[in-house]
C-alpha cells in the first residue's frame, strides 16, 4: 500500500497535470487564433486602407481637372497639387505591404498608370483657360487613365477584402477548434479531477472520518468501540495505536472503577464514625453524603436540598463559601449554633470548605459543625472564675494601696529614704495589679455580653483628635513624630467615646513602646459605604508572620526580650470593644518594617446595638 503522502501525491499530482494540460493547451490556441488576427491586419488590412486612399485622392484630382476646364485655375491647382500627394503616400504603402499574388503586378500598373496620369495633368494645368485642346486632352487621355487606376486599385482592394474574410473564416474555424478542444479537456479534467477526489476521499478522509467519531464516542465514554484497519499507511498505524489506546483506556477505567469503589467504601465507613456533624454538599445545594450527627441534629441528609431546611445561615454560608472560593468560618462566640441532643445542650461551630479543582473552580462544599461544647464550657467557667477571682482581689487591693498611700504620706510616722524606696515600688506594682484586673473584668464583661455602650453620634476626626492629644508629649519625649491624616469630610460614628479611647489608647501605647526613636506613628482614616476606616500605622520592629494571627488572643505577647512586658490583654479588649460596636479590627505587619492595626467602625445612620453584643 501507498504511504499517506504518496496518496496526496498522486491526487493533487494528478490534479497539477490537469491545469498544466490545460493550460498549455489554451496557451496554444490563443496563439494560433493571435496569429490569424494579426494576419488579418497586417496583411490586408493596411492593403485595404492604402487603396480607397488612392480612389478617394484620385477622385479629388480629377474633380480639380474639371474646375481647370471651367477656368477655376486656382482651385483647381490646389486639389490636384494636394492630392497627388496623396495619392503618392496611400501608392508607396502599398509598394511596401504586398502580400497576395498577383498583387505587384496590379501595383506596378497603378504606378505606370498614374505617371501617365500626372504627365497629362501637368500637360492640361499649362494650358491656357478655356482651350479647346485642353478638353480633348482631359477626355481622350485623363479619363481613361483615370478609370482604368481606380479599376485597377478596385482590383487590388477586392483582392484583399477576399483574403481577409478568408482569414477571418480560418479564424472562426481555428476558435470553435479551440472551443471543442478545451470542453473536451474540461470534460476529461473535471472527470479525472472527480476520480482523485474520490479517491483521497476513500485513502484519507473517510479513515479520518472514522477516527473523529470514535474519538466522540470515547469522550461519551464509549470506549468499547474498535476502529476497522484496512490499510498499512500512516492513517492505518493511527488507527491500530487508536485501538490499543481504547484498549488501555478500559483497563485503565476499570482498574480505576475498582479503586474508587473501594476507597468510596472506605471513605463512607471513615465519614460514619466521625463525631461531628460534616455534610458533602454538591454545587446547586444538595446534601450527597452526611455523618449520622448531620442527619439526626440537623436534618442534612442525603438528596435533601439545602434551601428546604429550617436553618437560613447553613444555606448562607454555603452559598458565601461557593462564591468566594475559600473556607467560611463562625470566629465570634455568638456565633455558635446551639442544639440539644438527648436532652444535653450543646454548642457547635459552623464552618463551609469548597472543594476546587483543578482550576481552583468550586465543585462542592463540605459542611463542618464541629462541636465545641467542651471549649464552650470552659471558656464560661474561665470566665467565671476569672470574674469572681478579680472581684476577691479588688477588695484587698483597695486596702493594700490605701494603707501603702498613707505609708508614703507619712501619716503614721517618718520613713527612711530605703523604706520610702520600696513603697513606691510597691505602689507602682499595686497600681499595675489594679490595672490588671479591671482588664480582665471588662474582658469578662464583653465576652458574656454585660458590657454596656453609651452610644451616641461623634464626627470621626473629633473622635481620632481627642484620642491622639495626650499622647503627644510622650511622643515628642521618645524622638517620634505622630501624625493625623483624616479629611475634613469624614461622616460621624455612632460610638461610645469612652470605650473607644481605651482602643486608641492600646494602639498608641503599643506603637509608642515597639518604635525606635526617629520613627513615625500615622493615625490614617476614611470612609466608604461599610463605614470608617481608622488605622494606627508604625515604623517599628513589626511583628514576625508565625505569631500575627494571635496577637488579638487574651494573654498573647509576642517573644521580644528587649520590649517591656505587658499582660496581653490590650488587643484583646480592644477587638471585644471594636466587635461590640458591630466593627472588625485586622492587623498587617512585615517584620522589620512596621505594622498597621486597622479597624473598621459603622456609621452614624447605620443601626448599632445598645448593649455589648448584637
């Protein structure tokens, strides 16, 4: 068998040799039929022309005869002058254009003819006026000459008419040659064009044919199919490598249908002894697979869409997950979704987990609702314990300071510089203890929603102003230069202020102790349809990317041996607050570089609860 490209050879080959056939065959006629028009012309032609020249002058001569004779002497001689030229141009391009036979002889007697002719003209224009012998001259000597010149170029002209329309008839008879030679040609090139075609049609574009709708039915999913090969060209080796590949293709699902059956099993068993309440849940909103606590507590079971259950923030956070292609989580503690089950309250923490592909394009959500009443549960007895412990302390620490305040005022008699030392330490760390549990009874108050806020309307830069003020003696003290950058047309925030000079406080005192000298601290705000925007920004050490996310943890300080030591409650109380007036609050930093606290508050038109939770 021919290969595939011997195969296109000879088809478009043959197909080449059909225009180079008719081509040069068209080439040929046209010449052939070019080379009777030309004959025509150069021929004959100009035979024709030269001769009614020579008639048509010949007549003008004689019509200056006549005005000779009838003494119009001067008219006369002109059209006999002007026409003799004439006559002399049309006879010499005859001389120069003979081409029949017999033609030479009849030109030679015009020639003779007319020099007869001109010796009697000449002879009748020196005769006087009105001479008798001059009209006898005419008409025995001029008027026969001059019939027998324009009989002879008749002659000479017919004889060339003849000639051309003889040429014309091979013309016509060459052209309608050519005319039946080219259909036949066309004929036979149409019919052997109609062969090769159908020929690549049966070497080439049918097996191709053959492949394109395998290949279709493999992507259904047809892989059973095999693909007949009747030759041993590129296109039959295509097709046996096309088999083999179906052939691995099966194999291949079926060794694969048996590993996803078995880890399909696996994974069902596996999501059955899960504790917690997790739901697969498909792109448009349907529950595929749930664990039996998804199904008993919260009803996600399988083929149950989403939207018929009783419980607006799963379908919520479904649909936020799906959109935004990254994992949704509840981080406040109000919240928790709580449920009884068998009689025992319990507190579960929601959380949706796109499943992406490939292309990062969400095919799925997992529902998670892990619960958290154990953490729950600790985190009231913490805050508990943490309340009643800093309400016992506050007594007898009012009583120690008291005392060490009237120890310092001498009131009970003189101290030694020593003593008075150790005093003022004392009340220096009495006063921090103070500090220190007021914290954490404000912390206590805001997590369990018993914190109170006096909210009322404040324009956004009076509020930053206010807060920045007392700050800037230590500033100037430290070398560090604390700058506002808030607009004018800043709108008003609904706030308690006291609440939220204890957030600037935390922020400035932070980037006050963690800034070297020289650095800047920029208090920056705006505004946009959430609300205002204030950031607290630092040129300071900055905050290493492992410990960011915590800084915001109660109790949490970042690793510095150089930096003072605090409690670790400041940010926390201070996002408690932020949070209590429907905020948020984010931290960015780059170690080295700087940090910026960032939290948002919501406008004054904007609906804000009274108390310390929404």
């Amino acid at each position: 068998m021919f290969k595939i490209r011997y195969k296109f050879a000879l088809g478009y080959g043959g197909l080449l040799a059909i225009i180079l056939i008719l081509g040069t065959q068209s080439v040929r006629d046209l010449g052939r039929l070019g080379s009777s028009i030309d004959v025509i012309l150069r021929e004959n032609y100009r035979s024709v022309i030269a001769c009614q020249d020579m008639k048509e002058a010949l007549e003008r001569i004689d019509s200056g005869l006549l005005f000779l004779l009838l003494g119009e002497r001067g008219r006369g001689s002109d059209l006999v002058q002007t026409y003799e030229g004439v006559f002399a141009k049309a006879l010499e391009t005859e001389i120069h254009n003979i081409t029949l036979p017999g033609e030479r002889e009849g030109v030679e007697r015009i020639k003779s003819l007319f020099a007869a002719f001109k010796a009697g003209v000449d002879d009748l224009r020196n005769r006087p006026p009105n001479d008798r012998q001059g009209r006898v001259v005419y008409f025995e000597r001029l008027h026969p000459l001059f019939l027998q010149i324009k009989e002879t170029a008749q002659d000479i002209l017919d004889s060339n008419q003849r000639n051309m329309s003889e040429a014309n008839d091979r013309a016509r008879r060459s052209a309608a040659s050519a005319k039946g030679q080219m259909m036949i040609l066309v004929i036979g090139g149409l019919g052997l064009s109609a062969v090769f075609l159908a020929l690549t049609h049966y070497w080439i574009l049918r097996p191709i044919r053959r492949l394109t709708q395998s290949a279709e039915e493999i992507k259904k999913g047809h892989l059973e199919l095999l693909i007949p090969t009747r030759s041993r060209d590129e296109i039959g080796r295509l097709s046996e490598t096309f088999n083999e590949m179906a052939a691995a293709l099966r194999e291949n699902r079926r060794l694969d249908e048996k590993k996803l059956t078995r880890i399909q099993k696996a994974a069902e068993r596996t999501f059955q002894s899960l504790p917690d309440a997790v739901a697969i849940v498909g792109p448009e909103g349907t529950v595929e697979i749930a664990t039996e606590t998804a199904r008993l507590v919260f009803g996600l079971k399988p083929e149950q869409p989403l939207r018929e259950l009783p419980l607006q923030w799963i379908n919520e956070v479904f649909h936020e997950a799906l959109d935004l292609g990254r994992s949704v989580a509840a981080k406040g503690k109000t919240d928790l979704i709580q449920r009884f089950v068998n009689g025992e309250e319990h507190y579960f923490r929601p959380e949706a987990i796109p499943i992406l592909d490939h292309e990062r394009h969400p095919t799925g959500v997992v529902l998670v609702l892990r619960d958290v009443t154990r953490d729950h549960e600790q985190d009231e007895l913490k805050r508990g314990l943490i309340s009643t412990v800093s309400h016992q302390l506050l007594t007898p620490l009012t009583s120690l300071r008291m005392a060490i305040h009237l120890l310092l005022d001498e009131k009970v008699g003189l101290l030694a510089p020593r003593q008075a030392e150790l005093l003022m330490v004392a009340r220096e760390d009495c006063d921090r203890l103070d500090r220190i549990l007021n914290n954490l009874l404000d912390l206590s108050r805001f997590e369990s929603g018993r914190a109170r806020l006096e909210l009322r309307s404040v324009p956004a830069k009076t509020l930053i102003e206010e807060a920045v003020e007392p700050f800037r003696t230590a500033f100037k003290d430290k070398g560090l230069d604390l700058g506002i950058e808030a607009g004018d047309d800043l709108p008003d925030v609904r706030v308690d202020p006291s609440r939220l000079q204890h957030v600037f406080s935390n922020l400035l005192s932070n980037a006050l102790r963690y800034t070297d000298s020289g650095g800047k601290v920029t208090v920056r705000a705006s505004a946009d349809e959430e609300g205002v925007h204030i950031s607290v920004a630092d040129t300071g050490k900055g905050i290493p990317p492992e410990h960011l996310s915590r800084i915001f943890d109660e109790f949490f300080r970042v690793p510095d041996e150089g930096a003072p030591k605090g409690t670790g409650l400041g940010l926390a109380i201070a996002k408690e607050i932020v949070e209590a007036h429907q905020g948020s609050i984010r931290a960015e930093s780059r170690f080295g570089e700087g940090s910026t606290i960032t939290f948002t508050l919501p406008r004054a038109g904007r609906p804000t609860a009274e108390a310390g939770r929404p």
